[in-house]
C-alpha cells in the first residue's frame, strides 16, 4: 500500500484550520485521520509557496522543477550509457 494521495483543497483546508491555532495541532490531526507531522509539512510548504524565504523548503513549483530535472537527468544517463555502449560495440567490430 502506498502513501496515501490528498486534494490540494483537502490540503489547503488542513493548513487554514492549522493556521487557524483554534484547535491543538494533535486533535486536528486526529479529526482530518492524519499525522500531525504532516499538518506542519503541509503548512511549511504553503509557506514557501507564498513566498516565505529562509526557511529551507521549496516551493511548490521549485519541488516540480526539482523533480522534471531528476527526470531528465535520469532520461540523459539512460542515453550516455546507450551510446557508450554502442560505441564500445563499434569499436570491436572495426578491427
């Protein structure tokens, strides 16, 4: 079983009842069935995403740029190592 997936308006609500302070973060947490680690990893990032600095969590749009580049640096070493490959299978057979 995998981690379970939220909507960003699920999210978003969490992170408005945690700003909220009306309620302690751990009953909030019990009442939405989720971690009260996750309610502040939540509010941290809606944090960076409105732009706070200095807090050393990315933004949303950082996390995706982050990842596209993961993915094509991934994609980009498939391809050396094709290459190389079919040069060393080249370079046998010219001899």
């Amino acid at each position: 079983m995998g981690t379970p997936r939220y909507s960003k308006e699920f999210k978003a609500e969490a992170v408005r009842l945690f700003k909220a302070g009306n309620k302690p973060v751990a009953q909030l947490a019990k009442e939405l069935g989720i971690a009260v680690g996750t309610i502040r990893t939540w509010a941290s990032h809606a944090k960076a995403d409105e732009g706070a600095r200095g807090s050393g969590v990315l933004s949303t749009a950082e996390r995706e740029e982050l990842s596209a580049s993961r993915k094509k640096i991934r994609e980009l070493e498939r391809e050396r190592d094709f290459l190389q490959q079919a040069a060393a299978y080249f370079a046998k057979t010219k001899k």
